[in-house]
C-alpha cells in the first residue's frame, strides 16, 4: 500500500509541491501491531531539507510573510475544521502507522483539530506594549516571527505535537520545515494535504520525512533555520542544543519525564484511581508525561496498591483495531528496551500485571503492563524512563520525603497532588521542581491551553497555550525620539 487516502506516504511536501526525494530512495513503514512491511516513506535528505528550508524563505518573503494575522488565524481555523472532518480516517492511520488503539488515536486527532482552532484564534491576539521613557519618545514593542522554524517530531504522539509546535509558529507568521519520525511520519504527510486544503500558502509547512541521523541533523544544522523545537529523548535533544549553539539560533526541548502522581492519606482515592493507572498505561506508556512513579502515604499504602494491582491485571495489550486498553509497542526495538527494564525488577514485588491478548500477532510488539509495589526511590525503575506500560509505587511517610522523592530523579515535566488538605496543595504545587503541577487530577499531555514543557532534564521552553506564541517569537523594541 502506498498511497494512502489523500497523500502519497512516499513523497515529500516543499514548496507546495509534492515530490521524490533527492536522493530517490525509500525507507520501510512497518504496522506495530502485526510487524508487517506494509510501504515505504521518504527518505529525505540534507538536500531535500535544504530545498524546504528556502522554500520557507521564500514565504516569508511572500505571500505568507505579508498575510495579516488574522487571515493567518482563519486559515488555521480552516485547517483545524478540515482536520475535524476526517477524525475517523486520521485516527485509522495512526493507528496503523503507531500502533495506538483507535480511540486514544481518535483524541489525538480530536486535539489536533483543538490545536489549530486555538492557534487559528489566538494568532492575532498578541500585541506588543508601550513603555514609558525619556521625553520626547515614544517607545513600543513588536513581536515578530524569528523567520524559518525547525520541528523535530517523536513517534509518540506525532498529531499532538505537530498541532501544538507547528500551529503556534504558523500563528506568529514563522516558515515552518517539519521532520516527523521517521517511525511514524503518515499523519504528518496527512495534515500538510489538509493544510494545502484549507488554503496555506506554498513554503509556509515543508514536511520532509527521513531518519534522524540524515534528515534530522540537517535540518539542526542548516544555517538558515532561525528557531528549533525539538521533541525527543535526552540524548538527542542534546545533540540537537549543540547544533542550535553552532548557528546561534533558539531551541526548545520537550525530553522526556519520569513524573510523580503523590497520593496522601487523605486523598478520594475512587477520584484518583482511573488517574493513576491511566495516566501511565495511556499509549502503553510510550507517553513522555506519563506517570511512571505512584508516592503513596503509608496510610493508604496497601489498600491503594491492591485496588491498582486489580487494575492493572485487568490491562489487555492487543491490536491497534481491537482498541483495547493498551496497543503494541512501537518497535521491536522499544520491546527488547521495556522487557529489559521489566526482568530488572525481578527483585520485585509485582502488585499487578496485564496481559497479551491471545489473537496479537506474535510478531507485533506487546507487553504487559506491570505495576512493582514497596520500590526503592533510586532504584533503576523509579529513576529511569522507561518508555513503556511499567508503573512503581513507592511508599512514604510525611510530606518532606514525598518532596524528597518526588524531586529526586534528573527530570521534571509533570506531577500530581492528590489530598483535601488545601495548605498541602499549595506547598506541594510550590516545592515539587516540575513544569506543570496538577492538583486533585493528572492532565497528561492534555490541555491545549496549558503551557507545557520541562525542568531539569525535561528540557527547556513551553510549548501550548498563549506561552507558546511567545517562545515562537522574538520581540524588537522600537524607541522613537519624536522631540
Ligand atoms: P528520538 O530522540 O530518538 O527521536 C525524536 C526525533 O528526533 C525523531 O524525529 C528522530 O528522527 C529525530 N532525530 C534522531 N536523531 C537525530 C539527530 N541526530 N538530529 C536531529 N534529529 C534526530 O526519540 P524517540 O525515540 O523518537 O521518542 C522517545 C523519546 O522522546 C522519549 O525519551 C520521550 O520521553 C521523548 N518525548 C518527549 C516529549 C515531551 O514533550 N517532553 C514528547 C514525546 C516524546
């Protein structure tokens, strides 16, 4: 199969013209579920990247780059509108391209469609200010698009993040140059079709596919790319700073998490007991806000771990199209990572585990969702990403150590409270080194108006929300001596 719909999954988008790579050649698309080949995508190159990065160049020296917001605005209105009349079709394809089950992939394309709508009525809603000065000036502020914007997409959530990176930096008028994973690059293939639809200017979105080593690096490394927002692990996100540091250009980094959901013995443990488990087992745990750590008060201790043990063997792992609670891994690859993060805890008590379902694909790549009860805060599983289905609880005793723990790993990207105490609320929310902090629920990766982003290892920057329209802009100051 290899068109798909209403795009060609083996072409590359540049200057609204969809076209060959440079260099001719295909890399393998592989369905998650059952393991199977089933195409091929792009395998775009540094010339490929270049050619998109002065096709952005060339839109901002255009039509795009003269639009007004508020036309701005209403194409990615459209955009979002058209993105709402085909739900059904975008989730069928992540589904298949990510393995997710059809109706987690259902709400990414719901919240990508949110995405563009906020973005499309935010675009002209940020406005510069006066300052007061000397007398005889008049001095403002304008905020400006920094220019050509790079994306570096993950395979976890390619819709979630495309809407809300490109949709902020197409609403502040910035050139946009898009290298989805090369895992999982179809809906980002789709939207630019949608995109073209809705009326987007040629050069305004490139969408190159390609691996990260090729594709990737040449577009952190083209000296004509003003702003980078990277989504990805640590590792690379620290490649991609460097490459940034080269050119002296802007980059936001969305790394990974290993966030803390902290439930005292107070806390309407029925309220959170579906946040808990849902939000590490969401996408099979392929999600960087999941809640991979559980801080239980010793009160509640036991009582908390049985009711999610109970959860968690009733966790089925099965084909994206089943829709079951959890879908296969994305490759073979994380497989061999998550299983090996699971034999690691062989010293373990396991609380609960889930299983496969009989009908998976041997060749698909499935775990079982496994809950470790009473783990040691620096144990290897409370410290690490893991990346998959695996969730620790640990216990504590008093507010201080849950501080002490819940601080305690390289990241900080989400965490919950959950108590009736409101003075805990707002020490908790003050203490925790976090970059969001939800009390008495867990948002996940949800909430578009929410600005989003890391501490620490984390990463830097907020995507979503108003915040994000500012990181997607550079801001001139303009002192006029009028006597
Ligand atoms: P990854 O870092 O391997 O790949 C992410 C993207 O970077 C892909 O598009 C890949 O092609 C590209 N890439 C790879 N090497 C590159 C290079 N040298 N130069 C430029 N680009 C390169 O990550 P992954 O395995 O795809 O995703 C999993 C990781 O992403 C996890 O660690 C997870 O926590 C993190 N993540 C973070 C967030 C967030 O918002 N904080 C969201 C999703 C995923």
């Amino acid at each position: 199969m290899q068109k798909h719909l209403w795009y060609d999954a083996t072409q590359i988008y540049i200057g609204g013209v969809w076209k060959s790579p440079a260099g001719g050649q295909q890399l393998p698309l592989q369905n998650p579920s059952n393991g199977q080949e089933i195409g091929s995508i792009a395998r775009g190159t540094a010339p490929d990247i270049d050619e998109a990065v002065t096709a952005a160049q060339t839109a901002l020296d255009g039509e795009w780059g003269r639009m007004s917001a508020l036309e701005r605005g209403r194409i990615l209105t459209r955009i979002g509108q058209l993105v709402g009349t085909r739900l059904d079709d975008l989730a069928m394809i992540e589904a298949m391209d990510v393995g997710k089950p059809l109706t987690q992939a259902k709400n990414d394309a719901i919240a990508l469609a949110r995405y563009m709508e906020f973005y499309g009525g935010a675009a002209d809603k940020i406005m510069g200010e006066t300052i007061p000065y000397l007398d005889g000036y008049t001095v403002y502020t304008l905020r400006e698009p920094h220019g050509v914007t790079g994306h570096i997409v993950p395979w976890n959530y390619p819709m979630q993040i495309i809407g809300r990176s490109v949709g902020a930096a197409l609403a502040m008028g910035n050139a946009c140059v898009l290298k989805p994973a090369e895992e999982a690059c179809l809906t980002a293939l789709a939207f630019v079709a949608l995109a073209e639809e809705a009326g987007l200017p040629p050069g305004a979105l490139n969408v190159v596919p390609g691996s990260g080593e090729e594709a990737g690096a040449a577009l952190t490394a083209h000296p004509g790319v003003n702003h980078i927002s990277f989504t990805g692990s640590v590792g690379v996100g620290k490649l991609v700073q460097k490459a940034a540091a080269e050119n002296v250009v802007p980059v936001t980094l969305e790394l990974g998490g290993k966030s803390p959901q902290i439930v005292f013995d107070d806390a309407d443990l029925d309220a959170a007991l579906p946040f808990l488990v849902g939000a590490c087992i969401q996408n099979a745990g392929q999600t960087c806000s999941a809640s991979s750590r559980i801080l239980i008060q010793r009160g509640v201790y036991d009582e908390l771990v049985a009711r999610m043990g109970v959860s968690f063997d009733g966790m089925i792992s099965a084909p994206a199209q089943m829709d079951a609670n959890l879908g296969p891994l994305i490759s073979a690859r994380q497989k061999e990572i998550v299983t090996g993060y699971t034999e690691s805890g062989n010293d373990l008590r396991i609380a609960g585990q889930g299983r496969v379902h009989d009908d998976a694909p041997d060749d698909g790549h499935y775990v079982a969702a496994t809950l470790f009860a009473d783990v040691p805060p620096d144990h290897k599983l409370a410290q690490e990403e893991i990346f998959g289905p695996i969730q620790v609880a640990i216990p504590f005793d008093t507010e201080e150590e849950a501080i002490a723990i819940a601080n305690g790993t390289d990241f900080g990207l989400v965490a919950s409270i959950w108590t009736k105490d409101g003075a805990r609320q707002m020490r908790l929310a003050k203490s925790i080194r976090t970059g969001q902090v939800f009390i008495n629920n867990y948002g996940a990766g949800g909430g578009v108006e929410l600005p989003f982003g890391g501490t620490g290892k984390s990463g830097h920057g907020r995507e979503k929300g108003f915040e994000a329209l500012y990181g997607f802009s550079t801001l001139k100051t303009v002192a006029a001596n009028h006597g």
